[in-house]
C-alpha cells in the first residue's frame, strides 16, 4: 500500500528516497517509512537503507572535513609566505 503511494513512480520514489536522507522520512499520518518499508520488504532493505545512510552521512562528513583542512592548509602556507616577505625585507 505505501510502496504504491510513496514509489509508484521513479520520480515519487526519488522524492521519498531524498526525504528519508535529510530526515523526514514519514508518512502524511506519521508513520515511519523506514518501519514500514523494513517491515514489507524485510532484511534487504534493513541493510540496503543503513548501507546507504552510512555512505552519505560518511561520505558528506569526510567532504566537509576535506574543505577544512585544505583551507586550513592554504592559509598556513599564505601566512608562511607573508612571513618570509616580511623577514626578507627586514634584512
């Protein structure tokens, strides 16, 4: 009954899959989708959803991370080559 509602098309199943990655993965009465899916389809679901939640949760931590620390690093070696300026002219 949900499967028809929430995926009876590519489009809606996108739209539902989308919704259960950032959060609100229910129905317009309440229910979890991810119950209800994980009771319907069973364990290939269960591991296919936590599979792919790990992979974006993972995967959106490392990118955030990556930007820091290359930003951390380009403005370490800014600050590295003001400094030589300066001691240079200095000298």
């Amino acid at each position: 009954m949900y499967g028809e509602e929430y995926c009876a098309s590519v489009i809606g199943c996108m739209f539902s899959i989308f919704r259960c990655i950032v959060g609100e993965c229910t129905t317009k009465g309440g229910r979890s989708l991810t119950m209800i899916f994980s009771d319907g389809f069973g364990v290939r679901f269960d591991v296919f959803y936590a599979g792919s939640m790990i992979v974006v949760l993972m995967g959106l931590f490392n990118i955030i991370t990556a930007i820091f620390v290359e930003a951390t690093l380009n403005g370490l070696k800014e600050n590295e080559t003001h400094r030589r300026y300066a001691k240079a002219y200095e000298s």
